[in-house]
C-alpha cells in the first residue's frame, strides 16, 4: 500500500483507525480503504451513522460559540481527531480571535495532520497525550504556555469517553480533569449510547462487534452512566439530551434533523 505524504513514517496504515474511520464518515479524505472497509461493516447495522456524527460535529460547535459567549476562551479539546471544516479553534477564533485552543490525541495521523493544518496559529497547539493518562495532559509544557489553568476552561470530550472502557477508569480520569480546572471551567461531552438509536439493540450490537474486531471497542454507556462524568459540575440548561435537543440555532433545523442524529447523549457543565 503506498504511504500518502500526510501519513506519518511509523504508523501501521494496514490496521483501521478509529480517528480516520470518523473523518471518513465526516467525507474527509484522510483516511486508508481499510478504514473505509471497516466503517462501511459499521454502517451496515448503523446505515445512518454518518448523520450521527454530523449532529456530534453541530453540537460541538454551538457549544464552542456558548463557551465564548459566556466568557471562556480557553479550549481543551481532548480527543480531538483528524482537522474537519468547523474545527474548535475555526469557531472559537471566528467569535473571539484572542481565543485559545490546545488539542489532544493519541493517534500520530491526528497529530501530525493536526501540526500541519494550525502551523502559523501561534493561539493554538496539538500534543500527543493520552486522555487515559490525565497528569500528562495537564503537566504538558506545550499546554501549559498556551493555556492558564488558574483561568476557565471548556474542556471537550467530545465523542472520545466511549473508547475507553471501564478498566481503563474513564470516570477517574476525567475527574482528574475536572478538579484541575478553575471554578466557572465548562465541560463539553457526547457519548454513545444504545438509547436513541433508531435500530434495535441487538442491530446496534454488530456495529458495536465491529469496533471489536478492530481491537478499538465502543462502550455503550446509559444516561445514568454518562451523567456521572458531571459529577461536581452544575448542568448547564436544557441537560444531558440529545445532540439536536441541546440549544439546537431554531425550531425548523431541529424537526428536520435525521432519526440517527438523535443517538446518544450531549451536554455542558459548568464548575461552580
């Protein structure tokens, strides 16, 4: 298989990667035919993921343009995938220029694609850090220039927790996070859940057999499960809903949103 330029030396382009399987449901273009092959078996038990995504994409963000609206600047955006059209910095740099965004992956293809899109954006900055691992995250001297934690921060965990399954203790690792950030911090979340989905769950189990088998399991959380990743943080209104139900721009965009969009959980907290 021939290595594209913007893939980095070092990485296995033979094995399917859930950030390149997200950008190809977005109609991205940097993503291998084995990312493609795995997530059209997803899409066989999901037809209408992609539309899921596009509302994940939709919430984030109207939640980006709340959080400068409501005076937070400062973006943590963990899990942060390969660079989209509308990405965190586009919008919170479009509402306040002075904005300032740091993002967080693990995955080299997202960090080097990410490096070369803000090259010259000297407002944000890409670090290879694990969510898994919070101390790095928040002890990394490239977020720390860029970011004042004694200030708030949105931190978004956007489509990111259902990859990490319980053993790995996302809801400690997340509280660690939580606890570092200044009082009037928010944190912005979506999660997967079987609830919504337009499918039964049984049909919703094979695309969730597929992240399996490509060894990047989808942890399927409730809303009672979800809800705890807020813990300590006051709801911000109308709650933990649907992508499209929070804050959706009007009435019409929301009745004409496809079933799948409505998959999931999506939400804002805010540290008091």
């Amino acid at each position: 298989m021939e290595r594209p330029a913007w893939a980095p030396q070092g990485i296995d382009i033979s094995v399917p990667s859930v950030s390149r399987m997200y950008d190809f449901y977005l109609g991205g273009s940097h993503n291998f035919e084995v990312d493609r092959e795995a997530a059209r078996k997803v899409m066989e038990f999901l037809p209408g993921l992609p539309k899921t995504m596009q509302a994940n994409r939709a919430f984030m963000r109207r939640a980006v343009n709340f959080a400068v609206a409501s005076g937070v600047t400062q973006f943590l955006d963990i899990g942060s995938g390969i660079p989209t059209f509308g990405n965190v910095h586009e919008v919170a740099q479009a509402a306040d220029p002075e904005a300032r965004v740091a993002y967080v992956d693990h995955d080299p293809v997202a960090v080097a694609h990410s490096q070369a899109v803000l090259e010259g954006n000297d407002r944000t900055v890409v670090a290879a850090a694990d969510l898994r691992r919070p101390k790095e995250i928040l002890e990394h001297p490239d977020i720390r220039a860029l970011l004042d934690l004694d200030k708030p921060v949105a931190l978004l965990l956007v489509a990111v927790l259902h990859f990490i399954e319980d053993t790995d203790e996302p809801y400690a690792a997340v509280a660690e996070l939580r606890e570092a950030l200044a009082p009037g911090s928010l944190l912005v979340l979506t999660h997967a859940s079987y609830e919504g989905i337009p499918r039964s769950q049984e049909e919703a189990g094979g695309a969730v057999g597929v992240y399996r088998t490509i060894r990047n399991p989808l942890i399927m959380r409730s809303r009672a499960e979800t809800s705890r990743f807020f813990e300590g943080y006051e709801m911000v209104e109308p709650g933990l809903v649907s992508m499209p139900d929070w804050r959706p721009e009007s009435p019409e965009v929301r009745a004409q949103e496809d079933p799948y969009a409505f998959s999931g959980f999506a939400g804002v907290g805010r540290k008091v």
